[in-house]
C-alpha cells in the first residue's frame, strides 16, 4: 500500500477535522455540566427561596429548645397519694 502525497493530506485534514469536533464537543459538554447547569441550578433555589419565603435555622433557639424539653421529659411526675386533699372538708 503506497499512500500519495494527495491521500496523506486527505488524511490529516480528516484527522484534523475530527479531532476538532471532539474538542468543540467535549469543551460543549464541559461548559454544561459546569457552567450553564450550576446558573439554572442556582437560580432555581433562588426562587424557591422567594416563594416559599425558608428561614435560616436558628441552632442556638434550636439547642435550646430541645434542652427545655429534655428537663420537661427528665421531672418526675409527682406522688398524688401523699399530697393534701383540699377539697376534704367540703366532702364530709
């Protein structure tokens, strides 16, 4: 197999041209992902925000919160047989 000169040149233009299109493609793809995907990404959280109106939490209402109710759940619920009865002397 002999290749020409005029074959050769057909080649590389070939080669070339290909390998441009990879790279046009590639760069495209890349754009995409990292770029036009992240603005639409972002954007969709900003309306989100605006019309669901979210609050930032609060963790230091939020600790103090579940400190409260974890005393309320600790108290010991009192023992009713030995308290007075005040109603007593209506009852005789």
């Amino acid at each position: 197999m002999t290749f020409s000169l005029r074959r050769i040149s057909k080649m590389i233009a070939i080669g070339a041209t290909t390998s441009a299109l990879l790279v046009c493609a590639l760069g495209s793809l890349f754009l995409y992902q990292h770029l036009y995907k992240t603005i639409t990404e972002t954007e969709h959280i900003l309306i989100l925000r605006r019309e669901y109106g979210v609050d930032p939490l609060h963790t230091n209402i939020f600790v103090a919160l579940q400190q409260a109710q974890e005393e309320r759940r600790a108290k010991t619920t009192p023992d009713w047989s030995s308290a007075p009865n005040v109603f007593a002397k209506h009852l005789r």
